[in-house]
C-alpha cells in the first residue's frame, strides 16, 4: 500500500495550488538618495523562514517568543546581509544593520531589518540575491527602489539571482512622458479633434463663409485658447481617473470621444460656436482626459510613483500636442487665403473627419470593428 | 485606439487597499514572553522523521536514494498542509540534479510534480513523457500524466495514459482515473455509475485513496444535482481525510451553491490560513450579509492576491477571477484573470468561472474558447449549459 499512497500524493499535488498558503517572499524595500549619500534599507524576513534557516525556537515549544526573537538579532542580521550584496556604479556597498523590529504580513510574522548601504560611487544599482537559495529554491525576494518619488520593482530568487537598475531619478517618469508622446501620436481620435478646433483658427466666419484672418495675433490667440483649454479640461479629468475619484466605463468614454470629433467638425461646416471654440475645447476635454486615464490604467502605475507617473504622461499628452500644433499652424497660416485651404481643406477635410468619427462612433457604441485603428 | 478595461484598474485596487496593508507597522512588542509566531511542525511525527532524513541527507547530498525520499516527504507534506514552502523544501532537496536537462527518472518524475504545483504544465509534461518512454512501467509517471493531461483538456492522451496504468496499478485508482475522464467526455453518468460499483467492491483499503474517490463520486453526483448523495459522499470523503484542502475547498462550493453560508463558515474557520478557502469563506460571509466581519477579510484577501501579483506566479487566477468578480465586482477584470488561467488549465472550474465573468461583464466573444472546448469534449454540466445559453441570449441580444 505504500507505493499507492506516495502515487496518491503526487497525483494530488497538481490540485494543490488552487488553494495554497502563500510562498516564501521577502520584502526588501531601498529608499537611494542622490550621489553617494548612504542608501536607507528595510528587509522584511519571515520568522518561519529564519527558524527553518537558523533555528530561531530555542526552547523547541513550537512558538517563537520575542526573547527568543531578539537573542538571535545579531544572528539574522550576519546570516541575511551575507547573502545580499548590492552594488553601485560598479562600486560593492558596504551594508550595516540597525536594530530590529517585528511586523506582520499576510502570512505571519516577520523580522524587520533597517540597514544602510554605504556606496562608493553614484551610478547604477545593481543586486545579487541568495537569501534561502540553497534551502528553498522557491523562495522570491521582492524588490522595490525607490529613488527621486519613482518607485520600481524586482522580483529576485534562486531563477534569478542577479539585477541591475539602470540610472536615474528620472528614468521611470521619462517613461510615462514617453508614453503620453506615443499616445498622441497613435491617438488619431485626440489628434482629429485637435485639428477640427484648429482648421478654422487662421480663418473668420463672417457673411456665412470663411474668410481669412488679416492679423497672425487673432489667429495666436484664438489657437493659445483652445489648446489651453483642451488642456486644462484634460489634466483634470485624467488627474481625477488616475486617483480613483471618478471612474466611468469605457466604452461610453470612448463613444463619447468620438462624438466630440464629429460635433467638433460639424461645427467648421455650420458654425454654432462662432470664436468660442475654447469652450467646446474645454468641455469635450473633460472627456478626452478620461480616455487618456484609461491607456495609464493599463500601462499600470507604479505604486507610490503615482504623481511622478500622472504629471509625466501628461507632460508627454502636450509635448505631443503642441508638435501637431508647431507642424500645423505655420501652413494652415500661408495657406489660408487660398481656395485649397478654405474648400478643400477646411470644408472637404472636416468632410472626412466627420465620416470617420461616424464610424467610430457606430463601432464603439455597437461594439464592432469596421476601420483598421 | 485600443479601449482601456472598463471599472477601476488594478493600481487603483492598490490604492483603495492601501490603507488596510498600512494598518501594520513595524513595531517593538511590548513584552519578551509575548508569542510572535506559531510554527506548524515539531511535534508532528512526519515532521521529525523529515527532518532525520534532511540530516542525513545532508552528510551526502549526492545520494539519490536520500534526496528523493526527502522530497518525496516534503511533496507530501506540501499537500497535507496545502503549504507550498515544503515543495521549496523538496526542490532543495533536488538540486543537484534540478538544472540537468536529463536527470535519473525518479528525479524527473519529482521534477514533473513540483513543476505542476507552478502550473508550468508543458515542462512537466516533457519530464512525464521522457519518465514514460524510459520506464513503462511507471504507474506513478502514468497516473501523473493522465491527471496533467486531463487539466490540459487532451482527453484522448489522458485516455492512453489511464489504460497504461491498468496492467499497473489496483483497479480502484485505474477506473477512477478512466472516470474522471469519462466524467469531462460526455459519459457523467456512465463514469460515476461504474466508479460507484468499483468503490463499493474495493473500499477499505488505503484511507486516502478512499477519500479521493468519494471526492470525485461527490462531484459527479454535484453536477448531476444530486445533492443528497453529493453531501453524503463529500462528508464520508472528509471523515476519512480530514483538513484536506481539495475536499473542503469541493465542499464549501457544493454548500455555497445550496446556499448554505452557515455551513461553510462553520466548515472553513479553521483553516483561513489557505487563500483558496479564505475565499470561499469570504464568499459565505458576503452571501450571509455579515457585513461587519467582511471587510477586513476583504482586505485580508485582497493583500494576498496583491502579494502573490507581486511574485509574478499566475498560480492564484482562477481564485483571482472569482474574488474580482463575486467580491469586488469587476467584471472586465475578472474576464481577463480567467482568460489568462484558462490558457493554462482547463478544468471544470475555469471554464464556470470565464463564462460567469463573461456574463457578466457582457462579453461573449471572451468565453469563446470555453464554448468550444464544451462543443469539442461534450462535457455535461447543467451550470455550465445555463450560462452558454445566456451567453448566446446576448450575442442575438447585440446583433439585434
């Protein structure tokens, strides 16, 4: 019977995991200050792990008190910063551990380690990490640095000892500003419904028709209002998204958004707006905002980099807006007076963005997919 | 441009949930007897006979005799305990032999179990096959590889790898493993009918065993709305092995499909320490209306799938899927956790819990692939049939 029963378990360890306790983590957190200031540490280690590494229950009860705990602090702190080493710019730090203390996480109760990180050079971070590799090849260390209000994450363990950081404060805000950047440009909705509120910015609806602006500070003006205002509306409603204070679905968001590009330029065929156009600017940005928190929702935030992050993307939305505006108004401004602009262009075009955005509008609401982007 | 997922992304999730992970701070305990951790072993015979082992293993860890009987222990442990930190253990064990491309067949065959734990299926599958082709005889391989086969919905190789074992093994643990196939093939009551009679005639041997087949017998009579039948067997199949994970785990979603929320809170309570039961406990309390002691099992749950994202395994996603989509109501999340897992395991639990999320959140071309698997395999299930039918009322629904 003793050979069915070690085939029995085996065949049941695959039902296991459904409905496991958690593995072994530890939580290893860096706060890096700028050049070679002392990194700040904390290493959070179960008590369960240490007494398997190190025997921590010293009476063999069962249960581990914290007299026991703190007769072995000297121990764990030898046997865990023996088994990390950290790097900058080349350089090994030099690790010292301060005074522990005692925290919970979902799975018990854990030790805290504080330590500092002595570097010799500024640069890049670089870890090795072998805590419980040779007794539980499974167990993971949780990572995360944070350096200049940008946090990020690294999962270490037995499969991958060995990370390196690359430099910089900056380094994961210029990514959320590279991400705004990226979604302007693949945006076609946002960039349509920019240029439906700038085509007529270089001309003036007088006598049922579009004439062209004599002066170029009406024109500036007129453009500075309503990028202003796309903005302001934008930053708002893509700021509350972001924070969780307002959420909508986004599908209505997305239907929404192509209603504003049709409306934006039905409004160049039959103006209604007449030279208040920051305002309907202003008002369809709100919504703009929205679709810009959903691409960060799915870029997903760093945790505790949430400002750094949200400023950054829309850093990134403006750089990529006011490129459309820079390559946009010098020729809409030297073609202004010609029958191409004002037909082929102003008319003929708000044409096209209105059946496009009609059919965005018919797949987003339906639910269907008609066009390519 | 590509549509976001509708309802709150995760990293809001993260922040609304920050406050409850904040409440613990570091702290200096007040007094030097106060007891900070309780460990799960010393007394336990099992435990000490391991932990012999692991000494002498460790005066020669080349020994392959030794390594794989203390891995074989810590697997086991690992089970009863629903502790994957032993399976830690057993790897550990292993190690010399972990990275070999072509290990001795009686590391590969624990090789194989440990990467099923992960869910790393496919290289699992390799050892199995490379254990097989070398050691025919293998019952352990075999029976290992049809239950792999069977999560995998490749039920014709599942079939082959059971009627290996039948010249192998004893007829009960054969015919369960051609059951549980059958069970998923459109032969429900054929399989549970025969299981029944071989259970009848062979009961009384090994205790586990037993309770595995009662399981499975309570499940099949489950799907078939036999609920006298269901409580009876999955009370007889706890008697005989109680604290097993698996089977409180079947039970709590037998008894909350009856709705019996007491039940359940009085099942699971000891044993909150496993997520897949803190869950359905969390389940019977929000079914109870209790709302006072559901909050802070909320966030107790909410924590641990956060930490187990955090370690990047994608073990938890079926119990994800359920928590985003009967706790916190995210449909749009939900169908996405379960997408993910039904990529990697396909039994009856996935596919209920993609077309629930799917209903949900009222997109049916998401559970597309599990109505095909339905279409291919035949499988009977009432629960499942009710949903594909409110799937299809809203694809007539939103064409028309």
């Amino acid at each position: 019977m003793k050979r069915i029963w070690c085939l029995f378990c085996l065949l049941l360890a695959v039902a296991l995991p459904a409905s496991a306790h958690k593995p072994s983590d530890s939580y290893l957190s860096l706060q890096a200050a700028q050049g070679t200031a002392p990194l700040q540490g904390r290493w959070d280690i179960a008590l369960r792990d240490l007494d398997y590494a190190i025997g921590l229950d010293a009476d063999g009860d069962g249960q581990i008190t914290w007299d026991e705990l703190r007769r072995r602090h000297a121990d764990i702190a030898a046997y865990a910063l023996a088994r990390l080493r950290i790097a900058r710019g080349g350089q090994p730090c030099t690790l010292s551990a301060g005074s522990q203390l005692v925290d919970s996480h979902t799975d018990g109760a854990y030790t805290v380690l504080p330590f500092t990180a002595a570097c010799p050079a500024a640069g890049a971070l670089e870890f090795d990490y072998r805590l419980f590799a040779d007794l539980d090849p499974q167990h993971k260390g949780l990572v995360s640095v944070e350096e200049g209000g940008a946090a990020r994450t690294l999962v270490l363990g037995s499969g991958q000892p060995h990370a390196r950081l690359a430099e910089g404060a900056g380094q994961g805000f210029l990514d959320f500003v590279e991400h705004g950047i990226w979604h302007i440009w693949i945006g076609y909705d946002h960039i349509l419904f920019l240029l439906s509120l700038l085509l007529p910015a270089v001309l003036v609806w007088r006598e049922h028709a579009w004439q062209a602006v004599a002066a170029p500070r009406a024109a500036l003006i007129d453009v500075l209002r309503i990028v202003t205002a796309f903005t302001l509306a934008h930053s708002i409603t893509l700021s509350l998204a972001a924070l969780g204070v307002i959420a909508l679905p986004s599908r209505w968001v997305e239907s929404a958004i192509a209603l504003s590009v049709l409306l934006a330029a039905l409004n160049n065929l039959r103006p209604i707006t007449h030279g208040r156009r920051w305002i309907a600017a202003f008002g369809f940005g709100l919504i703009h905002g929205f679709g810009f928190a959903s691409v960060l929702g799915d870029l997903g935030l760093q945790k505790g980099a949430l400002a750094a992050s949200l400023v950054g993307f829309n850093l990134g939305v403006e750089i990529g807006q006011l490129a459309i505006v820079a390559a946009f108004l010098p020729l809409a401004w030297l073609a202004r007076r010609s029958w191409f602009y004002r037909r082929v262009m102003m008319l003929g075009g708000s044409c096209l963005i209105m059946l496009v955005a009609a059919i965005w509008l018919g797949e987003r609401v339906f639910d269907l997919r008609l066009l390519p982007v | 441009m590509k549509a976001g997922a509708a309802g709150l992304p995760r990293w809001c999730w993260a922040l609304l949930l920050a406050p409850a992970l904040a409440a613990a701070a570091p702290r200096v305990p007040a007094s030097g007897a106060e007891v900070l951790e309780v460990l799960p072993w010393r007394n336990d015979p099992q435990q000490r006979e391991v932990r012999e082992l692991r000494a002498s293993l460790s005066q020669a860890p080349l020994d392959l005799g030794r390594a794989t009987g203390v891995a074989r222990r810590y697997i086991e442990l690992g089970r009863r305990e629903a502790d994957p930190r032993y399976f830690g253990y057993a790897q550990a064990a292993l190690s010399p032999w972990w990275n070999n491309p072509a290990p001795p067949a009686a590391v590969r065959l624990l090789r194989a179990s440990l990467l099923q734990t992960e869910h790393r299926f496919p290289e699992a599958l390799a050892d199995l096959d490379a254990v097989t082709s070398a050691e025919p005889g293998n019952a352990q391989a075999w029976l290992t590889r049809a239950t792999v086969e069977t999560v995998r919905a490749d039920y014709p190789a599942a079939t082959r790898s059971c009627a290996r074992l039948s010249s192998l093994a004893d007829e009960m643990i054969t015919t369960a493993c051609i059951a549980n196939v059958g069970a998923m093939t459109g032969r429900l009551h054929a399989s549970e009918a025969l299981l029944a009679t071989t259970y009848k005639r062979g009961a009384g041997g090994d205790a586990a065993v037993d309770a595995w087949v009662l399981g499975s017998l309570a499940e099949m009579a489950a799907r078939r709305g036999d609920a006298a039948n269901a409580r009876a067997r999955f009370r007889q199949a706890l008697a005989l092995a109680p604290g097993d994970s698996y089977l409180l785990a079947a039970y709590a979603d037998f008894l909350l499909e009856q709705r019996r929320h007491d039940a359940v809170l009085a099942l699971l309570a000891p044993h909150l320490r496993v997520d897949g039961l803190l869950l359905r406990h969390t389940l019977a309390l929000a079914g109870a209306g209790d709302r006072e002691r559901l909050a802070p099992e909320l966030a107790e749950l909410g924590a641990r799938f956060e930490a187990g994202e955090r370690r990047g395994d994608g073990v938890h996603l079926r119990e994800q899927a359920r928590f985003e989509l009967q706790l916190r109501g995210d449909a749009a999340r939900a169908v996405g956790l379960a997408q993910r897992n039904w990529t990697s395991q396909k039994e009856l639990a996935d596919a209920r819990v993609l077309l629930e999320a799917a209903v949900a959140a009222r997109q049916p071309a998401a559970a597309r692939p599990v109505l095909d698997w339905m279409k291919t395999s035949g499988v009977e299930d009432p629960a499942l049939a009710r949903l594909a039918q409110q799937l299809a009322g809203q694809t007539k629904g939103a064409k028309g």
